[in-house]
C-alpha cells in the first residue's frame, strides 16, 4: 500500500481518491478549504495555502507520503523539487509539473522547442503589453491567464473595445501570484478534442479513444466519447501527445487538448491530471475511466489496453447563485433516463457558474443522443 497525497481535493480529486481507495491505497486529500469533495473520501486531509511553501513542508513532514498527485495549479510547485531528491514521487514528475501548471513554459516547449503545430502567440505582463500582444496575434484573439482554470479569466477579444475588459478579467481570473497572460490568435477550427494520454513506468503510451466538449466562457458544459474524426488526423494527435508527454517525462494520465482544423491538428493545452471533459469516462464508456487509469500508471499497475465500451456523454449541473450549504432538487427527476448516471460533487458552497456535479449517459445509441440526453438531464437539476 502507498501513501498518496492530492494537491487539490475538488470534483476530480474526488473520482481519483475513490479509485486509490478501491486499489487499496492510503490517500490524504489538500486543499485552501475545509470539507472540499476529495477530503469527503480520503483517510485524511489538510487545510493549508498550498502558495505557501513552508506549509506544504510542513505537511510533507507529518505524513511522509510515498507520491504527490497535484490537481491543481495554484501550488508552490518549486518545492516539488526538493520533495523529489527526498526520494517521494511527484505525479507525472516534479518537471511535469512545474511546466505545466504555467501555460507559458507549456505552450514554449510545445511550440518552440518541439515545434508543434500551436496557434500564433504573445504574452503580457502589463496593460501595453497585453495591447501590443493582441496587435500582433490580430482580431479575433482569446485571452488566457498564464494560471488558471475552469476557464477563470478567458475570453475572446473581437475589437480594440474589449480590450480593457478582457485585461481586467484575466487578472481577477489569474491563480497564485502570476500575473502575466497569453494572446493566441484564432484558430478557425471544426472541432476541439481531449486526448486521454496514459504514459507508464514500463510499457507504450496508451491512448482513449477521443472525446469532443463544448465550452462556454472558458469552460465544458458537455463532452462525448468517441469524437468522429478524420483517421490521419487522430493519429497526428497521438504523435504529438506522444511527443510532449514524453519530453515532460514520468507516468500518469495527461489531459491533451487539440483544436481540429481541415489541415489537422493543432496543440492547445495539456493538463498533467485528469481533465474535467474526461468525466465522460464515468459513464462506462472505457473499461478503465480516466482516474482509475490515472492511479493505475502512478502505481506501476499494467494497462493492458483500454478499450471503448459504449457511446457516452456527460452534462455539467451549474449554480446560478451563491449559496453556503447548497440543496439540490429534480434528481429524482433525471434519475428515470434509462442508461445514465449522476454525479454529486459534494461542494459546500455554490457560486455562479460553479460547476457541482455532472450527468452521465451511455449505451448503444449515437454520441448525438446521449449529449442531448445528459443536456437534458442536467436542465433538470437545480441548486438552492
């Protein structure tokens, strides 16, 4: 049995210390609160500001975990280091980590030193800058902190008069203490897709089949497995997913996302965690969903494929209102579609917008379907 450490204890932390726990793992859960999802199910948990890295030592001290599993981005990942030469293993590596928690050392090693296919891009750290930024990557450009997530902080900038708004909202949405922003010019694409990209300690680099989502401001409302897709075009994906995972180093599930254009293509982001559009996954749509694949690499468990059951796809339940203490009503409602699933996050508070569970469904009906069967599940179910 290991000893394993999540760094951020919201909805995903929750599936993935669920999946540690039915594999016979000890799991403490992190985070800035008390009772977030994942300290819910864990053995134990800590309250600490994880930007504070005397605190993180701290708690490193007292339970000498056997891994850390960051899940989100506002950590003091340097120490990360540090804990590494004391012989705990970061998930996917402390390298990983520090890399990808930033966007900016992300998007450079993809474009620059693997030269992958990326859109056109700037960064800022001021107001000027930021205007020179999108001068350079023209209208339309989306705006990004460099540290964020959930889509906090991004918007599309269509003229020069949203510029001061789009700047404002990137810092309120900014995570830690960077406050420094990318500009990407727009990609005219058919479709966006997360590849679920497994590296292990010893075997291939595995792949799931690809799940397609939509976003608004920022964020998933649905995703679906599989996403049809030109044949070339997914294999591409899997050579660059391949390519960038592999440079970061260390075994673990990896959110890789690309935009999908009539040329092929192009690498977007990576997430070295689960990834919020592969809950998707809980819906029995792989023999292994993507947490469970997760603890399985970080512990040195072979895969020895992963394999599409069904169709699926999955709804996000949103607040539209601050609430402490948050009821939901309609469950019982949407729990009579035949082939579905819910899943109940367990946040102790709701905000607008605030994602507090998702809908499921799957079978053997067409992806189309069972999108507009989890829509209309979720449309059901009301925070109050």
């Amino acid at each position: 049995m290991k000893k394993i450490m999540v760094l951020g204890a919201g909805e995903l932390g929750k599936e993935f210390v669920i999946a540690c726990q039915r594999y016979g793992q000890y799991v403490i859960a992190v985070d800035s609160y008390d009772g977030a999802p994942a300290m819910q199910v864990a053995h134990a948990f800590e309250v600490i500001d994880m930007l504070d890295g005397d605190a993180l030592d701290s708690i490193m001290a007292k339970h000498a975990p056997d891994i850390i599993v960051p899940e989100i981005e506002a950590i003091r990942t340097e120490r990360f280091f540090t804990y590494e030469q004391q012989g705990i293993t970061v998930v996917p590596s402390a390298k990983a980590a520090n890399f990808t928690m930033n966007r900016k050392a992300i998007r450079d090693l993809a474009a620059q030193e693997l030269g992958l296919k990326t859109a056109k891009y700037r960064y800022a750290t001021h107001f000027e800058e930021f205007c020179e930024a999108v001068a350079f990557c023209g209208f339309p450009c989306v705006v990004k902190p460099l540290m964020s997530s959930s889509g906090k902080g991004q918007s599309v900038i269509q003229s020069a008069s949203d510029l001061k708004k789009a700047w404002n909202y990137a810092m309120e949405g900014s995570r830690g203490d960077l406050k420094e922003v990318i500009v990407e010019a727009f990609v005219r694409f058919d479709f966006e897709i997360t590849l679920l990209t497994v590296t292990q300690q010893n075997g291939p680099t595995l792949f799931c089949p690809p799940i397609g989502h939509r976003q608004e401001r920022g964020d998933y409302q649905e995703s679906w497995q599989p996403m049809p897709m030109n044949e070339a075009h997914l294999l591409e994906a899997c050579r660059m997913a391949e390519q960038v995972t592999k440079a970061l180093t260390g075994a673990g599930l990896w959110g890789v996302e690309f935009f999908i254009t009539e040329e092929g293509p192009y690498f977007s982001e990576l997430s070295p965690r689960p990834h919020d559009t592969g809950m998707v996954t809980l819906g029995n749509t792989q023999n292994f969903n993507e947490f469970e694949l997760h603890a399985r690499a970080i512990l040195g468990w072979p895969i020895p494929e992963i394999r599409l059951l069904h169709a699926g796809a999955s709804a996000v339940i949103l607040s539209t209102t601050n609430l402490d203490n948050p009821k939901l009503r309609g469950i019982e409602q949407a729990a009579t579609f035949p082939g579905t699933d819910i899943r109940i996050f367990g946040k102790p508070s709701a905000r607008p917008f605030r994602r507090m569970g998702v809908t499921l469904s799957y079978g053997q009906e067409t992806v189309d379907f069972h999108v507009e069967q989890a829509r209309t599940m979720a449309s059901l179910i009301s925070i109050y």
